[in-house]
C-alpha cells in the first residue's frame, strides 16, 4: 500500500485547468473588481473540480486571510441570527469566513475580544451593538476596515448600518394608543458602557416612547422598568411594573427576548395577554412569530442589516475609504399580543 501523499493542488494547476492566468484566480479569489462573471464562473467550476483549498497561513503572508470578524454582545438574543444569516448569504460567493466571538459581560472584555480578532488579521470587522467608548471603535477601525451595527453615531473611521429606532418605537407606541391604551409602560435596558447614552439603540427607544406619551396627554402614565434587554431582565422588569398601582394594561418591551420574559411573568401572575395585558417588542424574531407566542414587534430586517454589512465590509477590503451610513426603515408586524384594553379601563 502506497503512503505517498497527494500533492496539494496549487493556484498554478487552477490556472492551467482553467485556462486563465493565475492573476485571474487571484482576482476571483480575492472577488476583485473587474472580473466578468464568465471568467469566475469558469475559475470556480476549475477551483471544484480540482479541489483547490488556499493556504492560510500564505494568504496572510501576502495580506489577507480572508476572514471576517463578527463581535456580538452575547450568543442568546434570538435576533443576532437573522442578521449573521444576512451576512453569510453576502460572504457565500466569496472565499471569506466569519469569526465569531461575544463581548463578555462589560466594555473591558469586549475591549479584549476585540483585540482578540485584530490580533489573528481578519480582513474586516462587523461589531454588533458595541460597548466600548467610540474612541476605541475609532482606533480598531484604523487598523483594519470595520462596520459597526446598531449604533447612531456617525463616524468617518468606520461605516455604521442601524435601524431607525425612533420610527420603529413610534410605530409601536402609537398602535398600542390607538387601540385604546393609556396606561402603557416600557422595559428598558440600563446603560452599559460606552460615554454617549444618546447613540445606542435602547436609549432612543426609551426616549422615544416618553415623548410620545407626553405628546399625547399621557405624560403621567409613563412608567419605565429599566432592566435588560434579556429574558431575565423582561421578567424582572414586568414584575416591577406589575407591581404599581395601577398596573399597566399594555407593556412596550425594548426588544423580543425582554418581551419572551415580560411574558412568563405576566403568566405567573394570573394574568392573560392579550385579555389583561397587551404586549409587544421589538427585532419580529421567528420566535416572536410562532403561534402560541403571536408577538406584537418592530421588524428592523436583520437579513438586510447583515448583507448590507458584509457588502461594506468588502468594500472596506478593496480599498474604498470614504464612511457609509446605511439606516433601515421599520415597519409594525401586529400580532394576536396586542388587543384593545379591558373595558373596565378603557
């Protein structure tokens, strides 16, 4: 039996089967502008029939490794996988892999994670609702082209992709008045890190919510449980309100997972929504969509934010340096969650 191992298919031998230059597998390799889609459909087809696999370590050698860093706050909210589906499906013509890694529990480890990617050359950068102080975005992106999603601030280091967070907040604040609720509260997430409260997502949403109840004569009903945007931080936040007197008839949770915990506790006190309670969230997770849920939530296309992230972010690689804001616009998705009030306070 012969141990001699196969010889590892090179970029030449791509070359030859194709007929092309090996500059030309370059270009398709590094998804270069200026390649006709003839010539990469060719080198593809010759790159699987040949079973070429580039070398990493060479790649980073000539300053690539064709990976992409993804930072992501946690690996619980059921809406981080819309949008790292969105950026796959924009990677998948490439040769390019994300690397993903969670923040940690504050801006410190985050800060570490961050270093983390950077230190093993990812090409680019995609941090997700970062919690580090804009400065310290500001000095990543001078080493290596990033994206930051989530966040309101406008930078010329970096691109930012967000959700219009005030129109999204609007939208469901707005439903629930207009179907008839007055004493509507409002789970928030407390401030962690970073110096610019105003910039991040839930701050807007916050605010959001307290100017129009004070736009439309409700200014004593405000009631805000500032908690987290978590499954925990939605329970104990709905107890809390739960709690006052009187209580709530509708609760705006900042996000769907707070909104997934707001509901086991609304559950555990006797209470059905949307008959005693009406609620709604924010992200319309697929978990918000399932039946026996049925949850009220601000779309914000997480599928788009990702691709539209991964498309900058190859930009950013090929050179481009001029800073991009791309802002999605929101739209209601009303589901069996939220009803109109209990006659008895209507």
């Amino acid at each position: 039996m012969s141990t001699r191992q196969r010889r590892r298919v090179t970029i030449a031998d791509v070359a030859r089967h194709a007929g092309v230059s090996t500059t030309a597998v370059s270009k398709v390799l590094r998804s270069a502008y200026g390649v006709s889609p003839a010539m990469r459909d060719r080198v593809r087809a010759a790159i699987d029939e040949l079973g070429y696999r580039p070398r990493a370590a060479a790649r980073a050698m000539r300053g690539r490794t064709y990976t992409i860093g993804v930072l992501l706050p946690d690996l619980r909210n059921p809406f981080f996988p819309d949008i790292l589906d969105g950026l796959y499906e924009q990677l998948a013509a490439t040769d390019y892999q994300a690397i993903i890694v969670t923040g940690g529990p504050d801006a410190k480890a985050e800060s570490r994670a961050i270093d983390a990617l950077v230190d093993r050359q990812v090409d680019g950068l995609l941090m997700v609702a970062p919690r580090v102080a804009r400065a310290r975005l500001e000095e990543v992106a001078g080493q290596v082209p990033a994206v930051v999603l989530g966040l309101h601030e406008k930078s010329a280091r970096y691109d930012t992709v967000l959700d219009d967070d005030e129109v999204g907040a609007e939208l469901v604040v707005g439903h629930l008045i207009g179907l008839g609720h007055r004493r509507i509260a409002h789970i928030g997430q407390r401030a962690v890190g970073r110096g610019r409260a105003a910039a991040t997502l839930h701050e807007i949403r916050a605010a959001t919510y307290a100017r129009v109840m004070r736009e439309q004569g409700l200014e004593g009903e405000i009631a805000v449980a500032l908690t987290s945007y978590s499954e925990e931080g939605g329970y104990q936040g709905a107890r809390e309100l739960l709690a006052r007197s009187p209580r709530p008839t509708a609760i705006f949770a900042g996000a769907d997972q707070a909104a997934f915990g707001a509901l086991t506790a609304l559950h555990e006190a006797g209470l059905s929504v949307p008959a005693d309670v009406s609620l709604a969230g924010y992200d319309n997770t697929r978990l918000a969509g399932l039946s026996q849920i049925s949850l009220t939530s601000v779309d914000q296309d997480g599928g788009v934010m990702g691709r539209t992230a991964g498309r900058l972010l190859l930009e950013r690689v090929e050179g481009r340096r001029s800073a991009v804001r791309f802002s999605v616009t929101p739209t209601l998705v009303p589901r069996r969650s939220t009803a109109p009030p209990p006659d008895s306070v209507a």
